[in-house]
C-alpha cells in the first residue's frame, strides 16, 4: 500500500486585479486540510516509487484487482454482440454492462450511437453552435484515446446547466481557450470569444474549471476555487519531472484569467459580491499537486478528467482512487446525449427507438422463420 499527503499549499505572487477597487478586509483563507489517499499500486509487482520519479501519487489499482470477473478486453475497432435483455443480439462497438446501471432508453441510445455501421458523420449533439458528430462519441469506446470535442462538449453542458439553475457558480471554461491563450491572442480577443457565453457575470461563483492538455494529448485539470482563494491541479499521469511545466502552465492561464476578469470588472454588468470575491485574486495560494500513476495513462487521462469536471459546484480535491472505466466513458456519452442542454436529444431518442424496434421485428423474423 502507498501512501500519498496532499500538503499545505505554497504562494503565488503577481497576479493582481485589484486595481481600481475599494479597499475591503481580506478574508481569512480557509486551509488545506492534510489528507491522504491509499491505493495498491500496478508498479509495486515490478517497480519502486523512485523508479517512477515520483512522490506526491495515487497509485492505481489493475483492473483485475478491481473485479476479476471482468477482466476479459474487447477491441473496440471490430463489432461485438451484446445480447439484450429482450434476447436480441445489437452489433455495436461499445458492449454495455449491467455494472453502467443504464435505463432502457440510454441502453437503446448507446446501440444507436454506437452501432457499427451507422454513418460517423452524423450529427447527435448540439449546444448552440457546438456540434457533436457520432465520429467524436465513437473516441469513447473503451481503449480509445478521447477527441478533444467531447471535453469541449462537456465543457459546453456544464456551462449549459448553470445557466438554467437558480444559484449558478461555476465557470467551466473549454479545452479551446488553453489553445487560443497560448497563441498569444489578446486580453480583448480572448473576452470577446469567451467572456460572454464562458464567464457570465454571477453573483456567487464557486469554482472555475480549466482542463489542460499537454503537447503528446496527455490531460489534467486546473480547479479554482474561490471562496478557498485555492488553484488545484489534478493530474492523471503524474511524474516528479511533469510538476513544475504544468503549474508553470497553470500559472500562466491564471494570469491571463486574472488579466480577463480585471478587465471585465470594469463593466457594470458585474455584480458587487463578485467583484469582492475577485478583488484578492492576487494572492491566492496553490495546493499541493495531486496525481494518479497508471501504466498508459495516455488514453485514460482525458477519461478521468471528464469524471471530475462532471463533479461541477460538488468539486472536492479527494479525488477518487479507483475508476471503472468503461462505466465512466458510457455515462459521458449518456450525459451528453440525453441532457436537455443537447438541442438534439427528442430526435435522437425517436431514431434510437425506431432503430430498436426494427431490430427487434428483424429478430423475431429470423427466430420464427
């Protein structure tokens, strides 16, 4: 067993947007809490934590250790069956299993979405002008390495959600914006693409996600917390030499956010509690960077970031330690899909059910005849 200790977070210094502000008390920071996570690690059979070069790690178990039974791999490039529980057989890339707990309409869904032979192009999501095509869903079947647009997509319903809540808090901002930041566009350039629709004006904002992709398609995720006046940094593939160039990159992003809202608060379309909650963003601390190990973390890591981004105003650093993961990118895709911010789902569902009926009519067919 391997222990790990989130610690007591260390300083930022010069970001600062309290220029032109009144000057208000600062509030009293809340501390990070010392924590510890334990997990069984695949490496420890063959390798030491200072092979890996690392320190501050959840390590993962295998996936036998998690449950024997299913352990059998399947290739999500050939078809397989999936018997149905009304006995008929669906060909579909992505083999559903009693454990994703699905309902029979996100079941009939997923044979749709997923179907074999069904056209890649067509289009299954819509978010305004994001457009989700059934190429993108297809990255989520189990093994594959997932299309940056389903975390755009996510990004995109997170947003969606706290539009249409009462007590919206969150800001989820998409993987597009680290893009377009490092290309160096401006302060102005960037709030004119994300300021409006991204990073609306709320009275009582809690949190703002950021998920971040490094140069290889590796992810992990900047979490800002604002009454804590905490960044965290969650990260998938987790090594002693990744920690520095990813704050540095989170550092960075902050800064540009920082410079953003300084320059939004000028509006008079921001609401005093939020240009209080704001005003000390200079002097935020960031927590101890907290990572997973798992041998080719490569295809997971967009799949466990998605798991936390799904975690919105419940965001908590206690990040969990084992991941079913094939559970996870199904629930991804039935979130996706079958959500009221999806412009497409009424359509979706009426081809899904069309699609299973006819199965169905084909099975029986064949059986009497």
């Amino acid at each position: 067993m391997i222990e790990s200790t989130l610690h007591k977070p260390t300083k930022i210094g010069g970001l600062n947007l309290s220029q032109g502000s009144p000057p208000t008390s600062k509030r009293s920071k809340n501390v990070v809490s010392e924590q510890k996570f334990v997990a069984k690690s695949p490496f420890s059979r063959s390798k030491s934590l200072s092979e890996h070069n690392v320190d501050n790690v959840i390590l993962l178990p295998d996936d036998d250790e998690i449950d024997k039974k299913e352990s059998k791999t399947t290739s999500n490039i050939q078809s397989t069956y999936l018997k149905g529980s009304t006995s008929k057989f669906v060909e579909t890339n992505f083999v559903t299993t009693s454990k994703m707990k699905l309902q029979p309409v996100e079941e009939h869904v997923s044979c749709y979405v997923f179907h074999s032979k069904n056209d890649l192009s067509e289009e299954l999501f819509k978010v305004e002008t994001l457009i989700g095509s059934r190429s993108e869903f297809q990255t989520l079947c189990p093994g594959r390495i997932v299309y940056t647009e389903i975390l755009e997509m996510m990004s995109a319903k997170v947003t969606w959600i706290e539009r249409n809540v009462d007590v919206p808090s969150i800001w989820s901002l998409p993987p597009s914006f680290v893009r377009d930041a490092f290309r160096r566009n401006t302060i102005e350039e960037l709030i004119e693409k994300y300021g409006k629709n991204w990073m609306p004006p709320i009275e009582n904002l809690k949190h703002i996600y950021l998920p971040i992709y490094d140069c290889v398609g590796n992810w992990f995720l900047m979490v800002a917390s604002i009454d804590g006046q905490i960044l965290y940094h969650l990260d998938p593939g987790f090594e002693k030499r990744n920690i520095i160039p990813r704050q540095d990159d989170i550092k960075k992003l902050w800064q540009i956010i920082s410079e953003m809202v300084q320059t939004m608060v000028q509006s008079e379309h921001f609401p005093p509690h939020f240009l209080c909650e704001v005003q000390h963003i200079d002097n935020w601390d960031m927590a101890e960077s907290v990572g997973l190990v798992s041998e080719g973390f490569c295809q997971h890591s967009a799949v466990w970031v998605l798991q936390w981004l799904a975690m919105g105003s419940s965001f908590t650093p206690n990040i969990h330690v084992v991941m079913k993961e094939d559970v996870v990118r199904m629930k991804v895709a039935v979130d996706l899909l079958l959500g009221e911010h999806n412009e497409y789902k009424d359509i979706l569902v009426e081809k899904a059910e069309k699609a299973w009926h006819d199965m169905n009519n084909v099975e029986q067919s064949k059986y009497f005849n």
